[in-house]
C-alpha cells in the first residue's frame, strides 16, 4: 500500500476465488527430501516468530508462510487454462 497508495481506489474486481496460495517458495525437483523439509520448517518457524512476521510483513506484505502443495493450485490452473493456456504449455 506504501507503494501504490491508490491501488485500491484504482483497482476493479471482476471475478472472485477461493483462496489461492501466492508467492509459491519452489526448490528444484531434484533437492533432496531431508534439504526440502528442513526449509519448509525453516520458513515456517521464521512465520511464528516476532521478528520473522515483521520481515515478512515488511518485505511482502504477508502475515505468514504456510506448508501447501500443487493440489491448492488446482483452481488457478482452472482460470488460466480457460483464459490463457498458453501459460501452461511446456
């Protein structure tokens, strides 16, 4: 909001969801299980603590970060496969 101040004013709501998980935190397929699930309770504990909610308030303005997996995803691949497939392609 410090940034674009009149975001709100200026922006249109068309179509609301369900929530969808933003700012995906992503590793490489290949990492190893052991590094991925040490990150994912890195990341999480950072959520839970003070000085953590603050940076990540701070920085983007996000209250938490939360364990999820492609499943949470479904429906926003739903609306671009139906407004731009294109997006999707490999």
């Amino acid at each position: 909001m410090k940034k674009f101040p009149k975001v709100l004013k200026d922006t249109k709501i068309i179509f609301t969801t369900d929530i969808i998980p933003a700012d995906p935190q992503i590793v490489r397929k290949n990492l190893e299980k052991y590094k991925v699930v040490a990150l994912q309770r890195a990341l999480v504990k950072m959520s839970n603590d003070i000085e953590g909610k603050k940076w990540l308030h701070d920085l983007f303005g996000i209250d938490r970060l939360e364990i999820t997996d492609e499943t949470e995803y479904f429906l926003l691949k739903e609306i671009v496969m139906k407004l731009k497939p294109e997006l999707l392609e490999r």
